[in-house]
C-alpha cells in the first residue's frame, strides 16, 4: 500500500492544444511555400555552396536567355521593371531586390539593369545563383 502525501496533485499535461498549434503552423507553411519560389524558370549560374540568408523583404527580377526582363513572372522591358521596383519601394523602404540571370543570358543584360537600380538608390541588390554539390 503507497501512501500519497497530503498537498500533491495529479498532474496531466493535456496535448490538444500544442497539437491544433502545429496543425495551424503546418497548414500556414503549406500555403505560404508555393508563394516564395515565384518567377519564371531560368538555369541559373552556379557558384558557392552556401547560402547567404535574410529577413528582409525582396523582390524578384529574372532576365532570361534572350535578354528579356521579367518582375516575378511578368515579362516587361527593362525601364518598366525598374519603374515598378521604384513604386514597390514608396511601400517598403527596405526593399532588396534580387537579380536572377538565366546561365546563358548576356552578362551585359544583367549588369545594365543592376546599374540601373543602383542609379535609381537601390542599395541593397544581389545576385541569385545556384548551389553547386561538393562531390
């Protein structure tokens, strides 16, 4: 025979609602991760195998290989695509923006639009690339 001390409680843990917490996380990230892989498909040039990472607010602009610019999936010329990027950042000052060359696009296509929002104030510009493996 145990004897229980006067005081002590039973104590459960009850699982429901750390469950329908990560129900609803799930179901948010299932929405949300077609959304960040927007733009049209290039082959993109290799090179590193690490990632730079960042919480900041980007857009997404992709010339391809014939030379045309795209802002996410819309084709547009290049003077129109900076004019939006410029009316995008009235709403988000800290707006990066990020160029995505097609590997066989003109090196002289990516570089002029990359001068063209720098000329605009654009400080914050990148260049995505593709990891390669270390084999």
């Amino acid at each position: 025979m145990t004897r229980r001390r006067s005081g002590a409680s039973d104590v459960t843990m009850s699982l429901t609602p750390m469950i329908d917490v990560m129900t609803t996380l799930l179901a948010v990230f299932m929405v949300t991760t077609p959304m960040l892989m927007s733009g049209i498909d290039i082959d993109l040039p290799r090179a590193g195998t690490s990632s730079l990472s960042g919480n900041d607010h980007a857009i997404q602009i992709s010339i391809d290989a014939n030379g045309n610019y795209y802002l996410s999936d819309q084709k547009m010329p290049g003077d129109e695509v900076v004019k939006r990027a410029i009316a995008m950042r009235g709403e988000n000052p800290n707006l990066a923006i990020t160029l995505s060359g097609d590997s066989r696009a003109d090196y002289g296509a990516v570089m002029n639009m990359m001068g063209k929002l720098k000329d605009v104030g654009f400080q914050r510009v990148g260049l995505r690339t593709q990891m390669y493996d270390k084999k």
